[in-house]
C-alpha cells in the first residue's frame, strides 16, 4: 500500500518491464551465455590453508598435460609491484590490489587463488589444476575481529600501519610505527558526549557481535576477455559497473583505458557483491598470452569461499536518556571485518548508527580490521545493519526500563530537517516521523499476539543514499519513438524507471521509449550501480536529456514555420505550439507529427546530457516482526513481517515493493541464519547452499509493504534511493521481536536454534 496520492502521469504507475519477456523466456544473455569462437576456458587453484606463506608453486606438470594453453601465477601480472595506485576505495599498493585477485608471497584466507590454468575445455583445466604443486608453510589464522585487534596476534601484512581516517586527529597520519591488523581508526564526534552522559537519568551499554554473511546472487561470476591483435581488449563481464571495471582493469594490466571495452551483460543479482574483480583480469591475461577468447566462470563454492561477503563485527552501543525518554548521548565503538584486505564497511557503520534520531552528543569510534577471510565487499547498505541492531536493542531496553511504549520513545527523539549527522551536514526534508508514526498507526503495530512463545519487535533503519555521475543519450526516431541509451547496469529495474524519467519528462508514452544499457565504448562514463543512486543520478541526467531533446524540437518547429524559436512552447502534453499563421489560424505539432517530419527538415535529433547530482535524499524505514519461537529445538519461525519505508517518490511501486521485501528477507537471513563458519585451521565449513542457510520461501511469510512518500526536493520526480534501507532494520526488530516472546535478550546474531536454546537454558 501506498500513503500518497499521485501527481505525475507516468511516474508512480507499473508497466510493463521492458526486459520482463527475454528474462522469464530464457532468451536474456548473461556473462556464462557469451560464446566466442576458439574460446578457451580458465579455472583458479585455491589454496587449502586460512593463512600460510608461499614457499614455491610449480606449474610445469600442469602445462605439460595436451589441451593446456598456459598457466599464470601472481608473478605473471605486469607493473611494479611497490607503486601506489589509486582505487576506488583510496589508494594502496599494486602488489595489495593484485593479491585480493592472486596471492603473490602469502595465502590470506582459504580458498586465496595462487595460480590458474587456460585450457581447450573446462574439464582439461580443472584436471591440470591437481598437477600444480604448492609448497606451503602453514601459519596460525586469526579469525576474530577483536583478537586480530589484541596484542600478539598474528600478523596479516607486516608493512601496515593503523591510520586516522576522517574525524578527530590527522587523517592517513599512521597513529604508531607498529605493524598492526587494525588498518584504520575512524573517530567521529558530535556535542559533549561526556556531559550527555552525566546529565542523563538512565544510561544503558550493551555489546554486540554478528557473523560474517554473503549477498548470496544466483548468478556466480563470470567474465569472458577477448585481447585482439590490435591490442584492444573487450570483456564481458557480470557488474555492478562497466566503467568501474575498465578502470580497474586499466590499473590492474598497465594499459590504457581507451584500449578496454566492458559489455555489461545481464546480471543475476549483486546487491554490491559485484563491485570487485575476480575473474575478469585472469580472463584478459589467458587471452593476452594465447590470443583467443577466454571465459572464466567460478562455481558456487568458489563465490562463496572466495568473494566478497560482508562483514563480521564487534559493536559496542552506550545510550544514555532522561527520565521522560529524551535521549541525550550515544556512543559506539564498531569493529568491522576486512577480510584479507581493506577496507570494511565500517564508514557506514559510523555514519548510520545514531541516523534515525536526534541525540545531541554523540562519539563513534570505527576500528577497519583484516584477519585470515575473505576481502568484504558491499552489501546492501554497507556496514549499516549491525549497529542498527545494536541502537535499536539498547532502545527497547530503555523504553521497557523507564515504561515508555518503543515507538512512543523512538518518535520523541526522530531526527527532522535540520538535525545534524556525524559528519556535520544537516538533513534535508526527510521522513523520518513519517515513517516512525505509519509504523505505530499501522493495523500490524496495533494488532494482537495471543500464543505463548510469541512475540513482536521493531527498529528504525537508515542508509544515507548516495549520488555520484550519470549520463544518458537520446534519439527521437521518425516513428515517434524515442531510443534512450544509457551506462548503468540494470540490477533493480533501471530500464524501467528511467524510461518513465523520459516519458514523464516529454509527455510521451511509456510503451514509446525504448531504454537501452550499452558498454564503455557507446556512452560517457556512468558511476556504479550501487548506493541506492542509480535511479537518482541517472534520471537527473535522463530529466536534463529531456529538456534538451525539448529545446531542440522547439528549434525544428520554429525552423519549419519560420518564426523566432522563443515563440514556440513545447508543452507537457507533447504538443508543440507556435504563434499564428497570417490568416490567424493557430500552429501546433503532436510529437510524433513533428517527429515525423524531421527526416526531411534538417535530419533526426539527438541530444546527451550528465549529472553528478549531490542532492541526496536519506531514506528511512521501520520494521514490524512477529515470531514464534520453538522451545524445545530453539527454531525462530516469522509469523508476520510489515516494512514501511519512505520512498520518496515511488517511480515504480512494484519494483519498490520488491526491494523492500528483498531487503527483509535477506536481513531476516542475517538474523536468523546465515553466517561463515570456519574451523581452528581456517577452513570454511560450509561453503555450499545446503550448508550456508539462505531463507527460502517456506521460511518467510509474504512481507507485507507500506510506502510512506516524502518526495525529496533534489529531485525533479523526487526520487529517493530504495534499495539499501530495508536490510537495516530486520536484525533489530528480529532480535527485539524474540526478547518480546522469550523474555531473553540476545546479542550474537544469527539467532541460530543452537545459540537461542542454549539462551534458553540459561532462563
């Protein structure tokens, strides 16, 4: 359901996706469907030990056996490897961001890639990979965040340093010339947390810790490369973001970007697990080396052993408030995993955790540390969810402390326009109470639990949205269509929504613009598909496109009725008016009667247009979750679930509805399920989805959704991001939801049937 009436024509309607038919007929074209002739295929040998250094790899058995065309090593990737190179995350050392893709002189966590095999077909490759002889030497795996932050903990990187980021002290200034795991310390602070403290009436500190989880995509990554003999390098690749990985590759290659075009095929899922490179860079290598196509493509247990999940994370939340539930000081202290490399999500984490509320002194402090797992990457809202349980627990034990129903405190202290964040900046027109007050109006909230063993919980979230560059081009064909072409990858029903930007913007029908995502090559450089901003940066540049395409045909009609340009109107409706003719008689074109006539009055129009828009827009969204819980076996079945979440403007309600019933099911994963397990060696044990516990449809009731619109004003159409926010909030409310049925508060998440009876237990 919906809490807002339209305005618009096109926006805020549900058509028909434009890729709806190829995908549920099979015909859509992934990375693992490119076939190029000749094409050769490569797998990756993976190391058996969390943590070991390389003492000799031999690969002359491997390239011995008949249909092997060559075989790589970490010594096989070009440039020096001590030189400073800059990522997309900051800068680091070639040899650092080679090694996330091949271990050079030590094995980082199981499963590290150390070598890779090119051969006639898989099967032949895969066989080579047990002729490949590696000499280890074993060393001891730290796989906690806070013992790899003790003293005496083994070292993953000797040459690192910890350093201030942002906040108090001097940023990248090393803080000691030790070598640490702690790669970075990020403290923020706000107001007089100390004095907050000593004036409250109640102060509440709790600890907090969560395991390790993957975005858990259907579709496991896969590139195939073709170097040609003109040195032009072409890849197909599964990605959150073309241009992001030319680059990439540019850096990692040693050649220019101009000589790399990415293809963004369809992509079976990300949520920002595709941001980083796994194959893709071995795929170009192999090609380079035997000049044919090379595709690469991992298995499920590869994705999971050896992919970026997101972190596991020791949180501490201290709160203090008054005795009427005025909130006057938080504190955090975040540890997040690294993995293997930096940097972890705990940016987010420290500029998330007080989000949804207006608390005066604040201090965070955010400690990024790798230990013997995989390099993290993205995950829906990165580094969010975690604190979020953390506040929202600590929350509902002052609201029950000081008898003060949990939404009744929540709203008392919601952040509004004008309050501050962390970082300084203000809120823009937000919707926060909006949704905080749907939560508590609404029939879910207001309903009865009458079974034993059931209870209720809720939590706010918030992810900040991001921005960040764009670019669309446009044709208006003779046919009175329009081809809109574009560079972000579309995960979550970018063609859609930015072809109802454009036929919103000119009046036109849906059905009448074609939306087209096209490679490096074809369109100016657009930003990652990510931070919930595609559909916000993209479709600022499809609006300025708009009203180019607008002045043109402005300039066309003017030219066939021979009056001055600034005499002729194109209106909403996609007419375009004109003063009168001599007899007095009135001048007008439909768009397509216009567009009809531009073949012989001066050729077809087209206009491109970008955007780097910073007018963010910060969502907000409140969860309602019902469980039951088993005491004989521990099990937690959802029994109902109820997001509301202030969209913005919902440009496609059905697309929206999805990401928020997404998000809730892979949030209620995390509380309930899903997490790493790795023994004393290092060895993930459960690297497969009969043993990593996704939720499946017989685990999750239908999410019922709630959209709560408060347009944002930096937006023509008002466009919030809506992807990220709904995961934050399930592991509070989750976690709250089973304090309401049991009356045990539990802090380690997932909520295993093994941690919450042994809780049970302890009663």
């Amino acid at each position: 359901m919906t809490t807002a009436q339209r305005s618009h024509r096109v926006v805020g309607t549900r058509p028909v996706r434009p890729d709806g038919v190829e995908k549920v007929t099979g015909r859509a074209g992934y990375s693992a469907d490119t076939r190029l002739p000749g094409m050769l295929y490569g797998r990756l040998k993976r190391a058996p030990h969390g943590h070991a250094r390389i003492l000799s790899i031999d690969t002359s058995k491997a390239e011995a056996l008949p249909g092997v065309r060559s075989v790589i090593t970490a010594a096989d990737f070009p440039g020096d490897r001590e030189e400073m190179i800059r990522t997309m995350r900051g800068h680091t050392t070639r040899k650092w961001f080679q090694d996330m893709i091949m271990a050079s002189d030590k094995v980082l966590h199981y499963g590290h890639a150390v070598a890779a095999v090119c051969a006639t077909d898989p099967h032949i490759a895969e066989d080579a990979l047990d002729l490949i002889e590696v000499e280890y030497e074993p060393l001891p795996p730290v796989l906690d965040v806070l013992e790899a932050m003790a003293d005496g903990a083994p070292i993953l990187h000797e040459e690192l340093r910890t350093v201030t980021m942002l906040g108090r002290g001097m940023p990248g200034a090393p803080i000691n010339d030790n070598p640490s795991n702690v790669v970075s310390h990020m403290p923020l602070e706000k107001g007089d947390p100390d004095g907050g403290f000593e004036d409250s009436d109640i102060v509440i500190e709790r600890e907090f810790r969560t395991g390790m989880a993957h975005q858990g995509y259907i579709e496991p990554q896969s590139a195939v490369a073709d170097w040609g003999p003109d040195g032009k390098l072409t890849v197909w690749a599964s990605s959150q973001g073309a241009f992001n990985f030319r680059d990439q590759l540019a850096v990692i290659l040693q050649i220019p970007t101009a000589q790399i075009t990415v293809v963004p095929t369809e992509i079976g899922g990300g949520f920002g697990g595709k941001l980083y490179m796994y194959v893709e860079p071995i795929a170009a290598l192999f090609s380079q080396r035997t000049g044919r196509p090379v595709k690469v493509t991992l298995s499920r247990e590869e994705v999971l052993t050896a992919t970026g999940p997101t972190s596991g994370t020791y949180v501490r939340v201290k709160i203090g408030a008054k005795r009427d539930g005025t909130l006057l000081a938080g504190e955090a202290e975040l540890a997040y995993e690294a993995g293997s490399h930096p940097p972890s999500p705990v940016a987010g984490g420290c500029m998330t955790v007080f989000g949804p509320y207006d608390i005066p002194n604040e201090r965070v402090d955010g400690y990024d540390v790798v230990l013997n797992k995989p390099k993290v990457s993205s995950y829906h809202a990165p580094g969010a969810c975690q604190p979020t349980l953390a506040v929202e627990s600590v929350l509902d034990e002052i609201a029950e402390e000081l008898g003060i129903e949990p939404m009744e405190l929540r709203l008392r202290n919601a952040a509004r326009e004008g309050t501050r964040v962390l970082d300084g900046r203000a809120y823009p027109k937000i919707g926060a109470v909006d949704v905080m007050e749907a939560v508590r109006n609404s029939e879910h909230y207001r309903s009865e639990l009458g079974g034993e063993y059931q209870g209720r919980g809720v939590a706010i979230g918030y992810w900040y949205n991001g921005g960040g560059e764009g670019t669309a081009t446009a044709s208006i064909n003779a046919d009175g269509t329009v081809s809109l072409i574009f560079g972000s990858v579309d995960i979550g029903g970018q063609r859609a929504s930015l072809a109802m930007h454009m036929a919103e913007a000119m009046g036109i029908p849906y059905e009448d613009v074609r939306p087209h995502v096209v490679d490096t090559e074809s369109i100016g450089y657009t930003g990652l598909t990510a931070g919930s901003a595609t559909t916000f940066k993209t479709g600022w540049a499809v609006y300025k496109l708009a009203q180019e395409l607008q002045g043109k045909l402005q300039g066309r009609a003017a030219r066939i009725w021979d009056v001055p340009s600034e005499q002729v109107e194109y209106r909403a409706d996609a007419t375009i008016h004109g003063p009168p003719d001599e007899d007095g008689a009135a001048r007008s074109f439909t768009f397509k009667e216009l567009a009809g006539q531009l073949p012989g009055t001066g050729g077809n129009i087209a206009a491109q247009a970008d955007s780097n828009e910073t007018t963010w827009g910060p969502s907000f969204a409140g969860h309602i979750v019902d469980v039951e819980v088993d005491p004989a076996t521990g099990k937690v079945d959802i029994l109902r679930y109820t997001t509301v979440q202030d969209v913005g403007t919902a440009v496609h309600p059905s697309y929206v509805e999805g990401q928020m019933q997404g998000g809730a099911s892979q949030g209620a994963g995390m509380a309930l399920s899903e997490e790493y397990i790795y023994d004393e060696d290092g060895r993930l044990r459960n690297a497969s989805l009969l043993d990593y516990r996704m939720p499946t449809t017989v685990d999750l009731p239908m999410v019922e959704t709630v959209l709560v619109e408060v347009p944002n004003p930096g937006h023509p159409y008002g466009v919030r991001g809506v992807g990220e926010v709904p995961i934050v909030p399930p592991l509070g409310a989750i976690a709250n939801a089973l304090h309401d049925a049991t009356g045990v508060r539990m802090r380690h998440l997932p909520l295993s049937p093994e941690r919450v009876l042994e809780a049970l237990g302890e009663i």
